[in-house]
C-alpha cells in the first residue's frame, strides 16, 4: 500500500467516526429532552394532586361547610364510620368459597 491509499483508508474512518458521534450525541439530546418533559409532567401533577380538592387539597368555603355539617365529622376532623376495608386476598375468597360451611363444624369426640 502506498501512502496515499492510507491517508485515504484514514479519512473514510475519521468520517465514518464522526458521523456515528454526531448520531450518539443526536440521540443524548433527545433523551436529555425527553427527561426535562418527563420532569416537567410530574411537577404539574404533583402541584394539581397538592391544588385539587378532590385528592386532598384546602377545599373552599363551600364544601368545608359540607364537610363541618356531615355526621363524620367528629372533633375536628372527617372520619369514616363505616369501612369497606376487606383483609382477603383474591385467592383466599376463592379457597374459602370452595370450602363451605360444613368443614368448618368442630367434631367434638
């Protein structure tokens, strides 16, 4: 090989080089950006979550009347009286259904 044939073998690369940087430097600016939006959505809901009444924020004046006027409202605060809380996973619902009432009858001997 001659000289010049290296030169030329140099600068295809030198280019070839180059161009994959500019792609990969391409692709971290998108991501960059993508992170600054993906920032920028959780503010917004963080701030609505914190703003809105319905998940907890100050309400006005007219639903803390509501609110002061209602039966769960016991020293100061909003309690629930009646619960809908169920401590059953899926899977035990389902054993328990298959059981039925007679295997759960204590045999006295």
């Amino acid at each position: 090989m001659t000289d010049y044939s290296l030169i030329i073998r140099y600068n295809h690369l030198k280019l070839i080089t180059e161009a994959y940087l500019e792609i990969f430097f391409t692709i971290l600016n998108i991501i960059k950006y993508l992170i600054y939006i993906l920032i920028a959505i959780a503010i917004v809901i963080f701030i609505f979550l914190k703003v809105s009444p319905a998940f907890g924020g100050t309400p006005d004046k007219d639903a803390l009347k509501t609110i002061e006027n209602s039966q769960n409202f016991i020293e100061g605060k909003f309690q629930n009286i009646k619960t809908n809380y169920t401590n059953f996973r899926s899977s035990e619902k389902k054993r328990l259904s298959r059981i039925g009432s007679h295997h759960l009858k204590i045999k006295i001997h």
